[in-house]
C-alpha cells in the first residue's frame, strides 16, 4: 500500500519526510487551512515523489497556477467540484503542459526536466459519517484517478478522527482510493485488519496528516519512520539497512587499517548526495555529458520473434558506452565534496576503468587504474583509450591476474593512501557503503523507466524488469524502484559460461555459497575450503566469482528470479538483436537477451530488458566466434 503525507509547510521538514520516500506528499492550498502552503516553492524532490496540490472549491486557474508553478503531478479536490470541473482541469492541463514546455521555466522550477505527455492525477475527495451514498461516485468514474475517503468534519480535512471503515464493505467500484482521516500510528493494527477485509481491495494508498505533527504542518519524522516501516512489515524490505546489511548479506568486513577511510564515506555519503547543490551538479552532468535521459526503446521486430512486449533500456548510448558512467559521475562528485585529489579504480575488461579516466580527466584529478595483466593484453583497446584519457594503468601481477586480483591491488593502495585518495568501485558490490551507494547513482535507470513507460504505455510497471549481473550495478539500477512493487518481477541473468555443471562458469547464484569477498559477505564461489573458484564467461563484464549482496538477498528471497545463460545463446542472442533491429549490444547486455529463447512470456506482458552497452568492445570476440 502506498504512503501519502499530506500538509506539508516547511522546507527543512519536507526534505526529512522526503527522505524517508513516501509516495505522495501533499500541499494544501486553501487560505482558510492552518497548513496553507504560503512558501514561495516547493524545494527539488525526488521525482519518484508525486507532489499534491489540495485544494477546496478554488477557481480552475488558480489551480492550474499553481500546478504550472510547482511542477506538482497530483490535485486533490477536497470540496464540491463537479464532474465538469474535473473534466476541465484535465482539458486544461493537456493544453497548459504545451505551453509551459515551450517556455521552459516558472519561477520555481526549470520545465526542462518536466516529463512532456505527462498526465495530472485528479483525487477526488469524498467525506464519510457512518454512511455513504456511493452513487455519488458515479459522475467521477470517468474523470478522475482516485478517489480519497476522509472523515466527515467542520472543516475540509485535518478533522483527527477516522470513520468507520466498514462502510467501504460496500463499495461499489474498481477506481483505487486512498483511505484518510485520522490516521496515526495507533492505527497500524486496524489497518492490518483492514487490509485483509474485502473493502480493502481497491484501497491504493493510505493519507495521513495531523497525528503525525509537532504543530500544524510540521511532521514527526521518527513516528513517520515507524508508520512506514510497519505498513509495509508485512513484506520484505530490499533495501538497506542501517548496518549496512540486505537481509544476511553486506556488512563491511574490511582490515582495521582501511576502518578510517571507509567510515569516512559511510558517515557522508547520504548527507552530500542529499545536499541540493550536488544533486543539480549530478543531474546537469547526467544530462549534458552524459546524454540522459538514456531512451526506452520499443523493439518491434524483437517483441513480433517472441510475441510479446519488448523494451530496451538504451544504457549503450551513454557516454563511454556503457551504464558505468552513471556511478563514476557521482563518485566523482562525491570525491570532491570530501576532498579528495587522487582516485583509484579497479577494472576487468576495461569499461570501469575508461568511465572513471573519463571523469578524472573532466575534474582534473589524478587517476591510477588497477588491471590484471592478463586482461590488459586481451583488453588492449580499453587499455589505450584509460591512456589517452590521462590514467595511469597498473598491471596486478598476482594470482590469476585478472579483476578479482586487479581488486586487491586498489585496496592496498587505499590502504596505503588514506587521506587523499577516493576509491571509485565499479558495481554494487565492496564494503558497506558502496552497494548502496553504487545503487542510489544508478537507480536512475528505474527512475527513468517508470515515467518512459507511462508515456509509451500509460502505466509506470512493466511486468519483469530483466538485467545481467556481473557485480550487479546495472541491474540494480534496473531493480531499483520496482524492489517493492510487488506485481513487477524481476529476473536476474547470470553467465553460464561453457555450461553451469561444466566448472567454467559465473552462475554464482547456482554454485555460490556464503562468504566474504571484497569487504561484503555475500553470495560467492568458492571451494569447500573457502577458496575464490576462479569465474568463467565469455564476456569479460560477468566474470566474476560473486553478485553484490542486494542480489544475494533478492536470490535468497526469492523475490528475483535468477536465470544462467551460456557463452553461445548470449552470442546468438547478441547476433539476434543486430539483424532484428540494427543495434550491436555488449556481450553481457546479450546474455539479457537471450532469456527470450528459454522462457515464455504473454503477448501482452511488457518486459524492459536493460540494454547495459554496446558491442564496439567487443567486436572482435563477436568476429572470432561467427568467423566474420
Ligand atoms: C561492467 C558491465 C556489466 C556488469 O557489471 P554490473 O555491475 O553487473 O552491471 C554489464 N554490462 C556492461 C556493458 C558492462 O560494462
């Protein structure tokens, strides 16, 4: 069930219920309310966050004003507005998107990140007694989105008392609604109850307002916190937690000499990413250098070979080609808020290690990469263009000499340089707090997707969001704003290398067990001793022996289903996608794909499949395998 909070006044206190993600937050603009919002704006939000304007009887325009100004994407109609008027506010707002695109900015807000097509939610609210005429509704069916169910009082809203529920035993409609009025945290109980009564079914979200305030329109944000977390107690949390942990997996097991340099991010890396000026420099470079947002791609001829529907999520026509850049952007950022001058990296084939080279050349700060000396001769392209970009590249010459090695050479160095130096990983994986923050810089990928999808298709959930995992950054990102969404599913694409029984093979979530790799306990292969298997996949991206502890979880909760594709069907698949729609994908982004020649799904399903990067590394593995 989604959350609202609504009345919201105050800017510091907004942030802080923000914060903690809610679905909704509402602002009343009604001059008779003790939480008339009078501010001049509303501060950035998180785009996730639908902001709510309420309003009593008010004349359209003011409304629209108000809508235009605040960039808001929900109304909520607390008085007698008729059918008519709901009908109008859409008509208009159609027409009033038009122009306020065209000229680009209000006072508040720069309309250049406005969705365009994007569509004004209408809630209409209803008060209830004890009894309700539900022909009433009638009339709204067809005009608005919501319906709101507040208790009946003197005044619109804020009254601090509930009705009673049962009334609803006899609603007569399939339009979800929120259920309002006095809503507190004593009430977690009867909302249990209620969810498991019939009236509950098209209940969409829960409204709450006055019991969670210090004073009008400044919320409680520790009861808010404990509100949310019980609502949603009766399913899984994907997230992380406070310690750093996704169910039994994370942590940060790390020697005591790197304790400082760690902690250091962990105790800022919320703080700054939270901090305005540094989302709009995130946002702005995402945009202009990056080439955000990054399309949803329809794939007609693709969805027609498996009847059904497919969308690629273009991460390919990123800079650099690949997702990779959004992290190394925001740990960038987030290097230089700290004060770092010095940044280190590891890589396997080489696209880590170009998209951090490419962001220290754009900051002007030292960059060493760490590269298995076997991988810098089968990588040489990406050795050449970490040169061109200023890096210095330095050969592990440990172990097998590939990723997992290049890795421990980058925390040594860390160790050995702790004040001066940012450690940029390149996945979801590393001690507490990278998986985190790796998935925070790269869940605007889901972000994305939802308001793409709802142009596209008018609904913000596809039915599976697929992605490949080698440390598991792009699927995170994938994941990220469908991890709650129960109806949304999610698959997992691992390398099957030459087969997941033959011993050369990534499929982790098959051969793993328990253990601890590179700072997090997650899922790993290993001997039964505890010994790192040595990985195997064809594509140098998926080559490695564990999956960041998110995917640990979300494998041991079965709330992602995990699927291993071999080194030929990705091949095949990647050859597929070139002939049906004239786009050459990464070869991991090909294992991602080739899920279509294994599993069935509906013709009317809508599958988003993340399309990681492109195949330009690649080609010459793609021309020895098919003798091009
Ligand atoms: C690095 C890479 C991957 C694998 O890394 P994740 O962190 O699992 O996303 C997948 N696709 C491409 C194109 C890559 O460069």
């Amino acid at each position: 069930m989604k959350l609202k909070v609504c009345g919201m006044k105050y800017q510091d206190n907004m942030n802080q219920v923000a914060a903690l993600q809610p679905d909704y937050l509402g602002f009343i603009f009604y001059e008779k309310s003790i939480r008339n919002f009078d501010t001049e704006c509303i501060p950035e939000l998180p785009k996730v966050i639908k902001k709510t304007g309420v309003f009593v009887d008010a004349e359209l325009n003011f409304v629209l004003e108000k809508v235009s100004k605040h960039n808001l994407q929900a109304v909520q109609l607390h008085g007698n507005e008729s059918p008519e008027y709901c009908l109008k506010l859409k008509r208009h707002y159609e027409e009033l998107s038009d122009v306020v695109i065209s000229s680009k900015k209000t006072d508040c807000h720069d309309f250049e990140k406005k969705y365009p097509n994007d569509k004004l939610e209408i809630i209409k609210v209803f008060s209830i007694k004890d009894k309700f005429n539900f022909d009433v509704l009638k009339p709204y069916e067809s005009v608005c989105d919501y319906y709101l169910f507040d208790t009946k009082g003197k005044l619109p809203g804020g009254n601090g008392y509930t009705f009673d529920w049962n009334v609803l035993n006899n609603y007569p409609s399939t339009k979800p609604f929120f259920l309002s009025g006095g809503i507190g945290i004593n009430q977690i109980d009867d909302i249990k109850a209620f969810q498991k009564s019939k009236a509950s079914k098209y209940c969409y979200a829960i409204d709450v307002n006055s019991k969670f305030e210090i004073e009008p329109g400044l919320k409680k944000i520790e009861d808010l916190k404990e509100f949310k977390n019980k609502l949603s107690n009766n399913i899984m949390n994907y997230n992380v937690n406070k310690k750093g942990y996704y169910g039994e997996f994370g942590g940060a097991f790390i020697p005591e000499m790197l304790y400082p340099n760690v902690e250091e991010l962990r105790q800022n890396y919320l703080k700054v990413m939270a901090e305005p000026d540094f989302k709009k420099e995130f946002d702005q470079l995402l945009k202009d250098y990056v080439g955000r947002p990054s399309p949803l791609y329809f794939a007609k001829r693709l969805s027609e070979k498996y009847n059904t529907k497919i969308y690629l999520k273009r991460e390919d026509l990123n800079h650099t080609g690949a997702h990779k850049i959004n992290n190394t952007i925001g740990q960038i950022l987030m290097a230089k808020r700290l004060g770092k001058t010095r940044i280190i990296a590891e890589t396997g084939a080489g696209q880590h290690g170009v998209a951090t080279a490419t962001v220290c050349a754009l900051m002007g700060l030292e960059c060493i990469v760490y590269m298995g000396e076997i991988d810098i001769a089968r990588q040489a392209p990406n050795v050449a263009r970490m040169k061109m970009l200023g890096a210095k590249v330095v050969p592990a010459l440990s172990g097998s000499r590939t990723l997992k090695d290049a890795t421990n050479e980058a925390i040594r160095d860390w160790i050995n340089n702790p004040v001066n130096t940012h450690y940029i990983i390149g996945s979801a994986i590393g001690p507490h707090p990278y998986p985190d923050m790796v998935t925070k810089f790269q869940s605007v990928i889901s972000e994305e997707i939802k308001w793409q999808l709802k142009e596209q298709e008018g609904r913000e959930n596809p039915d599976y969001v697929v992605a490949c995992i080698g440390g598991g950054s792009n699927a995170a990102g994938t994941y990220y704003h469908y991890l709650h969404e129960e109806n949304v599913g999610i698959i997992a694409v691992e390398a099957a290398g030459l087969g997941v029984d033959s011993g050369e093979s990534a499929a982790t979530s098959v051969l793993g067990k328990e253990g601890i790799i590179h700072g997090c306990k997650t899922l790993l292969m290993q001997t039964d001793d505890g010994q790192i298997t040595e990985p195997y996949s064809i594509s140098a991206g998926l080559d490695y022996p564990g999956v960041g502890p998110m995917h640990a979880h979300l494998c041991k909760t079965g709330r992602a289903e995990f699927m291993a594709i071999t080194d030929d069907d990705a091949m095949k698949a990647g050859l597929k996608l070139c002939e049906l729609e004239g786009i050459i994908p990464a070869i991991e982004s090909s294992h991602a794909l080739a899920i279509f020649e294994q599993r069935t799904f509906n013709p009317d399903d809508v599958i988003v499949v993340s399309l990681s990067g492109r195949g330009d590394k690649d080609l010459q593995n793609y021309i020895d395998y098919f003798k091009i």
